[in-house]
C-alpha cells in the first residue's frame, strides 16, 4: 500500500518543485488545485502512465484522499515512487492553503 503524507508535507514539496498530480474530474480540477498541479483524471492513469515521471517522488491528490491512494496504489505496483496526499484538496482549502485555477501543466 502506498504511503500517505500530509498536507504540511505537500506544501513543502511544491515549494521544492515536487511533481504534484491531481486525480479528480476536469470539473473539480477547474474550481481550483494545489499550484502546479498536473491534471490526470483518475480513470485515465493506466492510459497516461508515461506522463509520470520515473524516478522521482509523485505527489498524487483528489478531493478527499480516496481516488489518488487508489491512483498510488496502482502506479506503485507499477514500479513508480509515488505517495498520496491525506485529506486531498479538501484538507489543503479547508486549511487556507493557494490554490490554483490555472490550466493543467
């Protein structure tokens, strides 16, 4: 099972430029993300999996914390170092962290 970090940790990391993915639907992507953010609806991983870095950590989020474990899951059977952000963007806007509306990256 892939490893689950914190919001705190995230913010850390996209301070260092961490290769943040976000999981959920065009929709709620569009209302808004963690900043630099790259958007791969959570049903189209499998198809997508060469736009995620190898060898290098990938920060996966959705909404509440489900979806991108499920995401982690399955790209860390895969071979990729991954981990999934506890609480998703829920957690990160409830807590007044930037959020983003810029398009995908």
């Amino acid at each position: 099972m892939a490893k689950e970090v914190t919001i705190e940790e995230l913010e850390q990391a996209i301070a260092q430029g961490a290769h943040v993915v976000d999981v959920r639907e065009q929709e709620e992507f569009d209302s808004g993300h963690v900043p630099n953010a790259h958007h791969i609806p959570l049903n189209t991983v499998p198809d997508r999996v060469s736009e995620i870095p190898e060898g290098e950590t990938v920060w996966l989020i959705c909404q509440g914390g489900v979806r991108s474990m499920k995401a982690a899951n399955y790209l860390e059977a895969q071979g990729y170092n991954v981990v999934s952000v506890a609480g998703g963007t829920g957690s990160w806007i409830g807590a007044g962290k930037t959020v983003s509306f810029e398009a995908s990256k």
